[in-house]
C-alpha cells in the first residue's frame, strides 16, 4: 500500500490532479479528503461560525485522520466523517465506509502541516499555481457550490485565506517530495507522478 500526500492551496488545483490520477489508476485507489475531518462546530453561534478559520491547522481533527489512516494501512475499512460546509458541522448519523487499497491518497490545505500525518505518507506532493488563478477558483466554488456571496469570498480570502496561505500552508511545501506547478494543468507532471506510483505497485 502506498499513501499519497497531495497538498496546495486553496483553488491550486489540487482536485484536478486527484482527479487526473484516480482516473488512471482506477479501482487501485480511494481518496481521503481533509474537509472530511473538520472539527465540528454545531455547537457555535452563527457570528462564530461565521468568524471560523477553516484555514488553520486547529481546524482539522489531525488525531482522527491519524487513527484512519493507520486502520487502512493495517486493512481495516474506516467509518470517514460527513462535514457540510454550511451547517459547520459533522454529521452525527451519516458516515463514508471506505476500504483499504493499492492507493490511499489524503487531499487537503493543511495535510503537510502536521507531522505525524506527514510520517505516515510514502509521497507527498505539492500543487502550486499563481495566486490569482486561486482567487478565481476560490471564488466560483464558493459562490456555486457553498452559495456565498462576492463580498464574503473577497472578504474571507483578504482576512483568512491569504494570509494561512502564507503562514502555515505555503511553508509546508518544504516537506514536498515533488511539486507540481501550473496547478493541476499540468499533465507531464501528472504523467511522471502516475508512472511513478503504478511502478511502486508493481514492485
């Protein structure tokens, strides 16, 4: 089993490159997305829910994740979270069975922040794209899927977004074993990286 790190920031293109490689590998992997494991805030106010950093490492329930990935190394499915952006909260009665695999690959902002999720991983790749083309992306995924509005997304990425991005998820590109540039248009590397892994397998 080989487990795969693949980090970036928010709109690089890191969903795209999963995407590009769970489709040549096919039934071989299965994908571990952060925002799954997002602590849950049903308890907050709706001012501090509105106020809530999704992009800071405190945000995520590394010592869950930890636990899941170390049961799927061992064989073991996993019962994996069920967190909806627009209530902030994780689903008390819904989770995702999800199996063992050739592949597991954990996709998320924050991933390489954390080093004991880090030790875990065989890969870990970064996908880094200029910060415009994120602005953009971030902005229609927001709007489209979570239904926020202009001002919020401009606000958000000028208060939170920007400024994690610099401190805690750009930093921790240091600890990438390959980084792609050109976000997840970048198909020779995505070539290379999908040689790469199916190579290991065979081995």
């Amino acid at each position: 089993m080989l487990i795969i790190g693949i980090a970036g920031g928010s709109g690089s293109g890191k969903t795209t490159v999963v995407k590009a490689i769970t489709e040549k590998l096919k039934e071989r992997v299965v994908v571990i997305p952060q925002d799954s494991y997002y602590k849950d805030s049903s308890h907050l106010t709706e001012e501090e829910k509105r106020n809530q950093n999704f992009d800071h490492p405190d945000a995520i329930d590394f010592k869950l994740l930890q636990e899941h990935l170390k049961e799927l190394r061992n064989g073991k499915a996993i019962e994996q979270p069920v967190y909806s952006y627009i209530t902030c909260s994780r689903s008390k009665t819904e989770t995702i069975t999800v199996e063992p695999a050739d592949v597991i690959i954990i996709e998320g902002i924050l991933i390489f922040t954390c080093k004991q999720i880090r030790d875990l991983m065989d890969i870990k790749i970064f996908v880094d794209a200029d910060d415009d083309d994120r602005l953009m992306r971030v902005m229609a995924r927001d709007i489209i899927e979570r239904g926020k509005t202009v001002d919020w997304v401009i606000e958000r990425y000028s208060k939170t977004v920007k400024p994690m991005y610099l401190q805690f998820i750009e930093p921790s590109k240091r600890y990438a074993d390959i980084i792609i540039p050109q976000g997840g248009h970048n198909k020779v590397a995505i070539d290379v990286i999908s040689a790469t892994i199916e190579k290991a397998l065979d081995k």
